[in-house]
C-alpha cells in the first residue's frame, strides 16, 4: 500500500511538473522570440540610421558580426527550449495537439459554434423577439384606436337614431292631424261642388268659381294620398302614430 501511494504521488508530481514545464516552455519560447525579434529591429534601425549619417562601408564588417551574434543567439534559445521539451515529451505533445486542435478547421468551427456562435444565434432570436413583440404592440395600438373610433360612431348613431325616432314620431303625428285637416277641407270643397252645380244648370255667372274649386278639390284629394302613403312609411317602422 505504501508503494502504490508513492507511485500516485509521483504520477501526479510527474503530470503536474510536465503541465508546469508545459506552460514554462510556451512561455520561454514566446519570449525569447521577442526579445530577439525586438533587439534585431533595435540594432536594425540603429545601423540604418548610422548608415544614412554616415555612408561608409566601414561599417558593413562591425553590421554582420552583430547580425550573426543575434542570430546565434536566438537559435541557441530555440534549441534549449527544443531540448527541454525532448526531456520533457508528454508537456511538448500535449502543447502540441492543442495548438493543433486551434489550428484544425473542425474543431475551430465547433467552439466557435458553441461559443460566439451561440451567442450570436441568442442574440439574434432576442432581436427577432423584440421585433415581434413591438409589431404586436403597434397592431394592438391600431385596433384600440379603430375600436374607440367605432364605438365613437356607434354611440352618435344610436343618439341620432333616438332623436330621430322622437322626430319621426313627432312629425307622423303632425302628417297625421294635416291629413285630418286636408280631409275635412276636402269634404267641405265636395260639398260646395256639389251646391255649386245647381247653379251651373241655370248657366250662373258661378260657373268659374265651382271649376276653381273643382281643381281644389282634386289637388287635395292628390295630398292626402302623398300623407297616406308617407303614415304608411313610418308606421312600418315600428314607430306608432
């Protein structure tokens, strides 16, 4: 029992110094290769400008020692760190696959499609929703509207039907005592036709006044039909008179 616990100490104590070594090696590599990269534009520009000021080929020999010193220099940084990740092969491979993995077309699509992929998807169905709810609510407002237009109508046209009703009621009533009146003058015009054409028979100077109200009485029988027809009308709509 005690060996088997030393040997998962050392497991983990191998995993967890090659992660280390891992990390320590991306670290050193990206650093170095800076300061290498940073030093030879330095020295670069540098010897530009010397060379500019001074255009001499004196100090072409002096450029190409300092080149092939940074050049010396930043391979042996890549060759220590090439040697440290031979002693160290399972954090080299694991840095390895997952720089590859980035690299791969794949696997790059699937984490995007579930990360920023899927965010992007949510918020886009978030903006579709807001849209539908805002047309909702805009169709909502026009039916509200149309709906108190409506009942804006609908109440004036019962105002104006009971008012109209009152009118119609009073105005069949007034069409009804003239078609009495009318009736009355009538039969009193047939009355004095009827006195008058005796005289017409003795050839009166009378004759003119009893064809006058001969014509009358004809014009009136005319109205009452026109004010019976008209009681008729209103009496089927439903309004009594």
């Amino acid at each position: 029992m005690g060996e088997e616990g030393d040997n998962s100490n050392n497991n983990k104590n191998g995993n967890s110094s090659s992660w280390e070594a891992m990390e320590e090696l991306q670290r050193t590599v990206k650093e170095s290769a800076i300061r290498s990269a940073l030093s030879f534009q330095e020295s670069s520009s540098s010897h530009l400008r010397s060379f500019q000021a001074t255009p001499s080929l004196d100090h072409v020999p002096e450029a190409i020692s300092k080149f092939n010193s940074y050049e010396n220099a930043f391979f042996s940084k890549i060759k220590e760190e090439l040697l440290t990740a031979k002693d160290h092969p399972a954090a080299a491979i694991g840095l390895t696959l997952t720089a590859g993995l980035f690299l791969m077309r794949g696997p790059r699509r699937f984490l995007f499609r579930n990360t920023l992929g899927r965010f992007q998807s949510e918020e886009a169905q978030f903006l579709k929703a807001e849209k539908t709810v805002k047309e909702f609510s805009f169709s909502v407002d026009l039916m509200k509207k149309e709906s108190r237009k409506l009942l804006e109508r609908a109440s004036l046209a019962e105002k104006e039907m009971k008012n109209g009703h009152t009118e119609l009621l009073d105005t069949g009533s007034q069409i009804q005592r003239h078609a009495k009146s009318v009736d009355k003058v009538e039969t009193k015009a047939a009355d004095f036709s009827t006195e008058l054409s005796w005289w017409k028979r003795g050839k009166s100077p009378m004759v003119n006044e009893l064809l006058a109200v001969a014509s009358m009485t004809s014009l009136l029988k005319q109205q009452r039909a026109v004010l019976d027809k008209r009681i008729m009308k209103i009496s089927e709509l439903g309004i009594p008179i």
